[in-house]
C-alpha cells in the first residue's frame, strides 16, 4: 500500500496488508467501521493507517456521530420514550 509503513516501529519486523475494524466513540456514540485499509505488524499487532484514509474515516465517523446526535435531539423533544442511538456500524466497500 502506498504511503504505508512497512516496517513495525516496535518489533522491526515486516508489517501486512489487512482490513481492520475501528471502533470509535464521541459523546457516548459508538461507530465502527470496518475494512479500513492498514498495515498491521504480525508479531505485535501495532496497526498503521495511511493519513488520508484516517482523515475520510473520522470524518465519517464524525458525519455519523453528528447525525445521530441531531436525531436524539429531535426525539428527546418528542413526547414518546426517545429510542436509544447508541452504536451504528458502517462497512467500507
């Protein structure tokens, strides 16, 4: 992968190619994306992730937190039980 780092900085030994999952939360909202692109050292597991994959994955993951939040507010206005938006997962094709 282009832009990747291919040595582990801990074990100094050759990293992988892998889609991993990110687990990421904001405000009690959880969001995990997965097959997120990263080089993943196969004796420590350290993961590294290209800087222009991080930034289109938080801003995703903040787009989502944003909407969720938005969507709790409009049902904590409403006279039912607001439903719980705790956790959304999105998958990266």
């Amino acid at each position: 992968m282009k832009g990747m780092k291919r040595i582990c900085s801990e074990c100094k030994v050759e990293n992988e190619a892998r889609e991993i999952t990110l687990h990421l939360e904001r405000n009690g909202i959880h969001v995990q994306i997965t097959g997120v692109p990263a080089m993943v050292c196969p004796r420590c597991g350290q993961e590294y992730i290209a800087a222009p994959v991080s930034r289109e994955v938080l801003k995703i993951a903040g787009q989502l937190a944003g909407d969720l939040e938005a969507t709790r507010a409009t049902f904590a206005r409403a006279p039912a039980e607001p439903p719980s938006f705790r956790r959304i997962v999105l998958a990266l094709a």
